[in-house]
C-alpha cells in the first residue's frame, strides 16, 4: 500500500489503519463519536494526501480542462476554486473534482480511489492541446483543518490574511515558515483549510498545527468520522451517490454543470437526460430507531420497491439514524414516508431536506 508522509506518525499515536484506495490511512484513534463531535465544535486535523493532486500548465491549460471538466472553466477567476465533474460520452461520471485556479496553473484534486483512471483519461484526450500535465500526488502532502477554530490555529501561522479569504478559494503563502497552498474548503459541512505542502515538510508541518491547536484541543482525526461529518452535510461520495452509471443531474449535482459552457465530454447526453422527466431523485431519509440502512438496503412505499440506499450512518449530531437515497420523483418531498428494509425487517423513514446539517455563520 501506498503510505503519507505520516504514516509512522499515525501508527505510533494509536491510529487504526485500513487500506484506502490502495493507501494505508487512519480509519480513528479514539473513537468516531469524539472525532466528529471535535469537528463540529472546536477543530480537527486530517491527513488527506492520499487525495489526487494534478497540475496543469502550458498555453492551452484553460483550455484542455473546460473540455475535461463540466463546469466553466474560461469564467474561472484567479484565486477561485469551483467543484466540477469529470464525465464520460454517455454522461456517466468519471469523478466529482475540485479545479483551482492560480496565476501560473490549474490544479484539480481528484478522489483517490480514481486517481489512475483520471490520470489515463487526461492522457488519452489531451492530444492536440498545448498541456503540461504533473501527478504531484506522491511528492507533495496535503491535511485538512476542519471546525469552527480552524482560523484560530492556522491564522496565525500563516503569512497571509486567511481571515478575509472567502469560502472556495485559494492562494499560494506559507505556513509556520513553509511555502504551502492554502484553500478555504472542506468535506465535513465546516468552516476550514485545505493545505499542500512539499511531502519533505509534510510531518514538520503536522507536527507545528497540533502544538499551535493546544490551546484550541485540536484532535486528529480519522477517515471515519470524515465520512459521517460529510454525510451530515450530505455531500456525495463518488462510489455511493454517484459512480459512471450515474449523471450529475440525476445525482442532483446540476450546480456544478454548466450547459452554456465549452463542448465537454458528455455534453450531449446530458443535454438529452436534462429533458427527462423520470430521473430519480437524492433524498435526505430520517429512520426510527437505532438501526443503520447501509448502502443497497431497499426503500419501499406502499409494499413495493421504490429505490435503494446509497449512504447511511448515526449521525453523532442529530442523534438519530440519517441516510441518502434515490426514489422516484413523486416520493422525494419532505414529510414522505416510506420504509427501509434493514437486514429483512421494514424500518419505517421519512423524506426531509438536505443538508441534514448545516453549520451557522
């Protein structure tokens, strides 16, 4: 397996690691519960560098990517990030990315589990473009700082004014005396950083957050609870809500779709998908009890079959069983009951709006 540059870190302060994507990552060091819970109210620090990160450069580096992407590239601002998808001809989606925009570069951040699949489907259509292209994944290390304190812990140690950044954008600084890109985003529905620095620096760096977050009781925190922050905030994640059988639109992802934009690859599909009329819709669903619908678990309304859960847990902050599904149209508003069934037993569930969460400003 591929390891971070905290690998040894992790395993020496009690992290359980599993094989993510082919990368040994922390799952939790404690527990998932006090993890989230740390998240939520103060702040907590992830390793996220098993997160693909490709540079582009060259004349037709805006170019290439409003081709690649489906958002609009052309209209993308110096210092602006903006989340986007990566589709096939047909409209199913290859990846969900984020593309960055720097005076010099592009940079998209790419899941990990399809890093090589974007990277062989960049090389295989950016023939014709003048197009630099470097996977700085593996020499470069990228965490996360997410809660309501991130500020605090990093905005002094940093040479830029990270107070007046606006949410989903980014700029190149240091931090604790390193040259790091820094970006205001995240994937627990938080306020927070995003920062690369070179993977020489990476444990330094780590190491310099956690004793500055002292005072703030910073807590590192495991893929587990990254996974029940984002479903809180209902952020899909590519192999559950969305995968190439699914189109944006139908994930409920058309914000990041830009139809007036450059000829991007599944363009046309989606032009005639959007005419549609049947498209499944991505629920937010509320379960009594304490039993959790995994993903594939069966949604049914009136003893039949309607849909089929794509992600499901115990959210630590509502206290209470959450799940995001796919159902008909007619059965996506809010107040609809319908039932789940859990391992055989029917589990009764209502329709309510996304996000589950939402953080105040």
């Amino acid at each position: 397996m591929l390891q971070t540059a905290l690998h040894d870190w992790h395993a020496a302060n009690g992290g359980r690691m599993v094989d993510f994507a082919g990368w040994s990552m922390p799952i939790q060091y404690s527990t998932i519960t006090v993890e989230h819970a740390a998240v939520r109210e103060r702040v907590g620090l992830f390793d996220i560098a098993h997160m693909g990160r490709i540079i582009f450069t060259g004349p037709d580096a805006e170019k290439f990517l409003d081709r690649l992407l489906t958002n609009d590239v052309t209209r993308l601002r110096v210092g602006q990030v903006r989340y986007s998808l990566v589709c096939n001809e047909q409209g199913g989606i290859l990846d969900d990315v984020l593309v960055y925009r720097f005076e010099d570069r592009y940079m998209l951040v790419v899941n990990a589990s399809n890093r090589d699949k974007i990277v062989s489907w960049i090389e295989e259509h950016r023939g014709g473009f003048d197009v630099q292209v470097d996977d700085q994944t593996t020499t470069t290390f990228m965490f996360a700082l997410q809660g309501p304190r991130s500020l605090d812990v990093l905005g002094p140690n940093a040479s830029a004014d990270l107070g007046s950044m606006k949410y989903y954008t980014v700029l190149d600084a240091e931090v604790f005396g390193k040259k790091a890109t820094i970006s205001r985003t995240g994937y627990t529905g938080e306020d927070g950083f995003e920062v690369i620095v070179s993977l020489a620096e990476g444990s330094e760096v780590w190491q310099s957050v956690l004793q500055s977050g002292a005072e703030a009781d910073i807590t590192p925190c495991g893929l587990g609870c990254r996974d029940t922050l984002r479903l809180e905030a209902a952020m899909p994640l590519y192999g559950h809500e969305m995968d190439e059988r699914t189109d944006p639109l139908t994930a409920g992802l058309a914000f990041g779709v830009k139809m007036d934009a450059g000829e991007f690859f599944g363009k046309s599909a989606l032009k005639v998908i959007s005419a549609r009329t049947d498209l499944p819709v991505r629920v937010g669903l509320k379960l009594e009890g304490k039993r959790i619908a995994r993903e594939g678990a069966i949604v049914r309304a009136e003893n039949a079959e309607v849909g089929h859960i794509t992600s499901g847990t115990f959210s630590p902050t509502l206290n209470e069983v959450i799940a995001m599904a796919y159902v008909p149209g007619n059965l996506s508003q809010p107040g609809t009951a319908v039932e789940v069934d859990i391992r055989g037993k029917c589990v009764a569930a209502e329709v309510v709006a996304l996000p589950f969460y939402r953080r105040q400003k």
